[in-house]
C-alpha cells in the first residue's frame, strides 16, 4: 500500500494555474500526442501574443494579450490550434465556455466526449471564478493533460482498434502516475461492465472518465496525505465534502 | 461536528437482513406511509405463509413458505401488496428481480423512479449473493424504507405539490436522522441545481436518490468511526473503494 504514490504525477488540479504546462514530469512522453507539454511551441514563451497563429485575433486582452499567466488569457506558448479550437465555439467572446461548448471544442482535436465525461472535465479543471465553465488557462491546461493521455492510450491500443482492455487500462493508469490497488481497480472495470457478458473495454471516452475519478480521488486523498503514509484522517465533513463533487458529473 | 450522529438511524445495510423489520427505532412514525415497519401486519408473525393474501400463491418455498428469515423468502410479517409487487415482476420465478423490474414493482406503491435511482437502491441494498438483483428480503426492507421516507417527505410537502425545497429537504433528512452538515447540504443542493437559476426542489424521485447518497456514505463512514468521533482514518484503498460503488449507480 505504501507504495501507491510511487509514481504520483506532479500536476495538480489546475485551479493552480502556474504549473499548467508543466505537469507529470514523470510521466513518458506520449507518442503521437496532438499538443503536449507545449514542446512544439516551447520558443513562444518569448511571443505570448501567438504570433504563429495565421489567423487575425478578434478578440481583446482575454486571448493571448497577455505576458504571463493572466487570469482570463492563454497561457505563453499555448498551440494555436487550442486557441482557434477555444474561439470556435467562445461565440459571444465571453472568455469562457460551458460544458456544451466544451464538448465541441475538445472534437476538434481529440473525439467527442460524453457529457458525463465533459462535466467531470469542467470539474476537475475548473476555474477558481465559475465552476460551472471553463476559461483559457483551464481549457489549456486540460488540452495538454489529454494530449498526454491520448499518447498513453495509444501505446496501448496496439491494433488501432479504438479500444484497450482492462489490464492495458491498468498499465496505461500506472504510465501516467497512478498505481490503482488491484482490488480498486476491479471496482473501476464493474463501473463499466454492461452486465452482457462480454469483456470490458474502453474507448478514448471511458478511459478518460476513469482515469480521470482516479486522479481527482488520488489527489483529494494527497491533500489529506501530505507524508504519503498512504493513510489519511478525514472528518465527516471533509468524508461528505470530497466524495459529492464527484457525483455533480453525472448529473 | 460531533453531533452528527446524533439521530443516526440504527438501520444498517440489507445485507443483514435479520433486522430487516426493526430499522430506524429512533425515527417518527411516517404520518401516510403505504406499508412502514409491519404494523399493520404484526400480528402475521404468527402466520408466516401471508394468509392475508387473498389472491393463491403460486411459488413455492421461496415466497412466505419460510417460517424465519429464509435466505429467499419474504421475512414474516411481510405485507401482501410487497409481496404481490414483487411476484408482478418476478415472472420468471427466479426470487430475483433487476433494475429494470424493481422500477417497475416500485411504481406500484410509490411511483416511478429513474433508472439512477433504482441502480443506487439495488446498491444500498444489496443482497450478498447477486448485487446486481435484489431478493425478497431486500425488496422487502427496501420498501418499508421507502414508506418512512415517503412519510416524511409528505410531512414537508404541505401543498402537495409532490416537491419539497432544499430546507425542507433539510429537515427532511434530519427527521430520518441524518444530521448534514450546511456545506455538505449545499454540495448535494448543488448537485441537482440546473442552472436555470431557479430555486432547486426535489421530487421523491430526487429526495430519495440524495438521501440514500446521504445514508450509504454516512454508513460507510461511521463502519471507519466506531467510536462516533466524527473522523475517521482510511488508507487509499479503502478510501477509493469506498467512493466508487457511489459512481456505479450513475453509469
């Protein structure tokens, strides 16, 4: 058991936002991710504007216009292809998109998502001001986290087909920091299991919606944790306060 | 904090069924429940075969033919409209009934739940040997929970809407002995609230979905408080398996 936060991934929820780019250190680097850990963009840092982007900027100091972590601007270095994906569907150029808009911004470069896996998304990468949608730094911060992912599940979906099984899933949670005790991770798979008989697999979606309780539920229980005793004390309230959020998403 | 537990039910998970009958000592009578802790039929532990029932029995000794708490058989006792729901459904004969048919023997004394519900009923009261269907003994102290919680969610419906809000929910829950702490009442609040911007109401449907949510954690956390102190200390493993059975219900 002491052994679970051996290869814990760094990166936090991304309400701290200043380490968005910087996340899982320890984690190899995926494949053929779409954008990840802002590589292909690292010179940008010194043109937070984007100038990469062909397209002119409709909109004002919200996107890009800024030169650090601003609280409503993109981060320096953030692909262009995250940006046009976030102003795609940000129509009102409110700064902000909600779980519908999200949706469809995340299709352009990964897959549609369910909305129970979009809303766990919004959740877990929510944004200190409204939790209920997603800004730039939020959005980019999420785009690179599944950039990672997506390079993960790839290596294990080894025949292309869309679809690992359920111990690839398991080594595709340890790839990106998480070793799920085997009796937890049995708990994962029922989550998903349709009852038909057949073996349970899982597509990008699942596998995002999974790995994703898990890594929300780890670092609740990290915060309570902070020696890694792998051990926690929680109050009745801290117990409730942790676990309902979890059941916001599939509302 | 500490006061918690201070009305707690007595009632535990199904799974011990052999006090199936005697949940909730310290909560009120309901005011109008359909069939609530077997008093209208006390005096039928002298007639375990259920002689009340007016239409033939046409199952064998997996219904009423028990004299104590069979594994398959109704508890004594046991009113014959729960009984009849079940054999509605049960078509096959099995002493099981699934998801599906427990939605619909429910609708006969309550109404009609949603598919989430009833998958987090099944859960809660679970029988130990297919926790995917329930049995007569769990359908039959699911349904008398469910005449307590019906009277008093009609104790806080004054006008009969069929809605009560989130304060009367409230007092709802402490009436069944569930003492919820203000924020955790407002995550749970949160977790029905569409956005619209209207003030959120629960129909029985969503009262009982949120206080089973309530009951089944509480539960949990009280099997790692033995002691009553209002915390309790959890390894990673239990912690996560714990919380997930929670997500099942909502796949």
């Amino acid at each position: 058991m002491a052994s679970f936060f051996n290869r814990f991934t760094s990166y936090s929820n991304s309400s701290s936002n200043s380490n968005s780019n910087s996340h899982a250190p320890s984690a190899p680097s995926p494949p053929s991710a779409p954008e990840t850990q802002g590589q292909e963009h690292s010179h940008a840092t010194a043109s937070p504007y984007h100038s990469e982007q062909n397209q002119p900027q409709p909109y004002g100091f919200n996107y890009g216009g800024v030169s650090s972590y601003g609280s409503y601007g993109f981060p320096p270095g953030t692909s262009p292809e995250v940006i046009r994906s976030f102003q795609m569907v940000d129509r009102d150029r409110s700064g902000f998109i909600d779980e519908n808009e999200l949706q469809q911004a995340l299709s352009s470069g990964y897959q549609r998502f369910s909305l129970r896996t979009v809303r766990l998304l919004i959740f877990l990468f929510r944004n200190p001001i409204d939790s209920s949608r997603m800004g730039p730094n939020e959005f980019t911060a999420l785009w690179n986290c599944l950039g990672q992912w997506r390079g993960m599940f790839e290596r294990y979906d080894r025949d292309r087909s869309g679809r690992i099984d359920a111990l690839e899933m398991r080594d595709a949670l340890y790839g990106l920091g998480y070793a799920v005790p085997s009796s937890v991770l049995q708990l994962l798979i029922s989550l998903y299991d349709d009852r038909s008989g057949q073996q349970v697999e899982f597509n990008f979606d699942s596998f995002v919606e999974c790995g994703m309780i898990v890594k929300g539920l780890t670092e609740k229980f990290k915060e309570k944790d902070r020696n890694y005793t792998g051990s926690a004390t929680l109050t009745y309230e801290d117990f409730m306060s942790t676990i309902l959020p979890f059941l916001v998403s599939y509302s």
